[in-house]
C-alpha cells in the first residue's frame, strides 16, 4: 500500500476529531460556533488533501 494512503488514512482520522471537538487551524484556528464560515472552508480544504492522497497516491 502506497504512503499516500496512509497519509490519507491519518489525516481523514484528523477530519474527524476536528468534527467532533469543532476547531479546526489553518493558519489559525476557526471554532465551529464563533467562525461558522471559516471552519467548514477549513475542513473542506482538509477534505481535498485528504482525498488528493486516495485519487493521486504515489507509486
């Protein structure tokens, strides 16, 4: 199995826990309930490298 997965594997885990404590950091950190735009821009973002690494793995 390629590393991109693992990576991959590793940062969906991450999506994850930022979903369930609501904070998610960039640059900075965005909370769900203070920064409600920011925070799901965040994730989405996250999402995408995310998904990058199962679309685009590495040989």
């Amino acid at each position: 199995m390629p590393w991109s997965y693992w990576l991959g594997f590793a940062l969906v885990l991450w999506l994850l826990f930022d979903l369930v404590r609501g904070e998610a950091y960039i640059w900075q950190s965005y909370r769900r309930d203070s920064e409600p735009g920011m925070y799901w821009f965040t994730m989405l973002i996250w999402a995408l490298v995310a998904a990058s690494c199962f679309l685009y793995p590495s040989f």
